[in-house]
C-alpha cells in the first residue's frame, strides 16, 4: 500500500505485535545504541523502531537490507556503528536512499547485529537521501576487533587494496583483498614453527571478502571484475584495486 511515497506494510511475520512503528520524526532508538561499543548488542531480544536511510539493498540475495543511521543524528562516538543489517525475507522492497522506520527484534546472527523478527516498515521512496548519511574512510586495521565499529555501514576503502585470493571466485562470486599486498603462506616467509604461524595470524587480520551477495553457487555471470569475467578479463591475484 502506497501513499504519497509512503508504504507501510506489516512484516514477515505478518503481525502486529511488535512496538509502534509511528511515523517519520517520531521517537526511535538509535542505530549507535543498539550497536554499542561492544562485540555483541547490550539490547537483544528487546523489540524496537529504528529510523535511516538503506544503504545496501540485498533484496532477495541476503533478504534483506542494509539501513544507516543519518549523520545528524550520529552519537559521535567513532567506537558505535552507525549502520545495521534488517532480515527481513518477502518484506517491502526497497532502495539504497529509500528512507525507512524498521519495527523488529534486536538479534545476533554470527557476530552480526541486525534486526529481525520485523512486524512494520515504513518507506519514504519519494526522494533519495543518501546525501544524509556518510561515507566512512576505511583502513584495514591490524587489530581483531577493529571493523567492528564500521558494522553496516556505507563505507570507502581509500587505501590500495590487492587481490591475495580468487579461490572462490567462480563458485562464490568472492575475491579476498588485502591491505598488506600480495599475501603469502606464512612458512614461505618464515621459518616453520612460532614465526610461520605469527605471519598467518597477521595475514587473517589485514584482509577482507569482497563479495557478490548472491547465495547461489557458480554464479553466472561472475560478478567481479566488472561483471565480464573472462580469459580477457580476469582477476588475478597481485592485481589492484583503488576508493
């Protein structure tokens, strides 16, 4: 049901037990608290109503969609994400810029906090706001903990990043990029043992998936580069890629 550039449809559940969806203004709680500066969310299982813009629609291939919080209302604190997932399989489609109210249940699904459970969605599609949200500059950092506080968000990797793997390439659609160049076996630059080993843990810890967000396998045609992988246009590790 549309009106005015405003849908508002029950969620996958169908029901109406959820909290007060509301309207755009309204009272909401924000991305960066449900987030926290922790691993996981200090409100899971509670039931609340956030309000942002879709940064990332992967509608159906995760079922879901990305949803920022708008810069004006960031808490400032660079150890919160701003940003969140919403699982919400056969619910209203939407758009990156689409500007949404999301009823649902705080959840953690592998160390990844979203939104589920959705009983209310709420669009604006009348205009694009991706202008009220930022664009986070990334560098990959050598700490364990350290992308967790860009979670769900729009982000740039200014860096130069380097292809160390294409393993998956072809049945995943993915492609690992490194941000300590063309990574290799820790044993082939250290000796077997405790060194090895230290170089292999680096490795894991200067490194990200870049991927398709198609769950299906052998995905045709291959995403990357450019959706025209070829024996002209390949992928290959050592190969770079830039912003």
């Amino acid at each position: 049901e549309t009106v005015d550039g405003l849908g508002r449809v029950d969620g996958n559940n169908g029901g109406d037990d959820g909290p007060d969806l509301g309207n755009f203004g309204d009272a909401a709680t924000l991305i960066s608290t449900i987030q926290g500066e922790g691993l996981a969310s200090g409100l899971v299982n509670q039931q609340v109503v956030i309000e942002g813009v879709v940064v990332g629609d992967f509608q159906p291939g995760l079922d879901g969609f990305y949803v920022q919080e708008e810069a004006s209302d960031s808490d400032g604190n660079g150890l919160t994400s701003e940003g969140i997932f919403v699982y919400a399989p056969g619910a209203v489609d939407v758009k990156a810029g689409d500007k949404v109210r999301v009823a649902g249940t705080v959840d953690e699904f592998f160390d990844q906090t979203q939104i589920d459970t959705v009983t209310g969605i709420l669009v604006d599609d009348s205009q694009s706001y991706l202008a009220d949200v930022a664009s986070t500059p990334v560098v990959v950092e050598n700490t364990a903990d350290a992308l967790e506080r860009y979670e769900g968000m729009l982000v740039t990797f200014p860096e130069t990043l380097t292809v160390t793997e294409n393993f998956d390439l072809g049945r995943f659609g993915e492609a690992v990029l490194s941000s300590s160049g063309l990574q290799f076996q820790g044993t082939q630059v250290a000796a077997p043992g405790a060194d090895a080993l230290a170089v292999a843990a680096a490795n894991q810890l200067n490194r990200i998936i870049l991927d398709d967000s198609n769950s299906s396998q052998n995905p045709d045609p291959v995403a990357y580069p450019g959706f025209e992988l070829s024996a002209d246009n390949s992928l290959r590790s050592g190969a770079t890629v830039t912003d």
